[in-house]
C-alpha cells in the first residue's frame, strides 16, 4: 500500500464498519461523526493527531520504526 494512503484509509472504514460501523467508533475515538466519516474517505487527509485516534479507536497502536 506504499504510495496509496487512500487504500489504507479505505481499509481502515472497512474495519470500523466490521466493528459495529464508524459511528460507533466516533466516541471512542473521540471524534465527531463527520469528521471520522472525512478521516476515512477516499479523499481523507487526516492530521497525525485524527489518525492515531483513530487507529487508537479500532484497536491498532500507532508504532514508528526505523528503516534500516
């Protein structure tokens, strides 16, 4: 997915909506309703802060590494 970022977000929607729909996840991501709706679109841009409560929300930790 290197290069798509609008595939992983797309696939990101497709994990909220399998973990009761993206609504559900705007409280624990403490997000309001649209701007998750945007977060996760095709043509979201989300901010480093959206996205990691987001992952956050759906379970994935957010972990830099290094490429060595």
């Amino acid at each position: 997915m290197e290069g798509e970022p609008e595939l992983f977000l797309l696939a990101l929607r497709n994990v909220a909506e399998a973990q009761g729909g993206v609504a559900q996840g705007t409280e624990k991501a403490k997000l309001n309703r649209e701007s998750l709706y945007k977060i996760l679109s095709e043509r979201g841009n989300p901010e480093l802060k959206s996205l990691d409560a987001c992952l956050h929300a759906l379970g994935f930790p957010l972990v830099v590494t290094a490429n060595h």
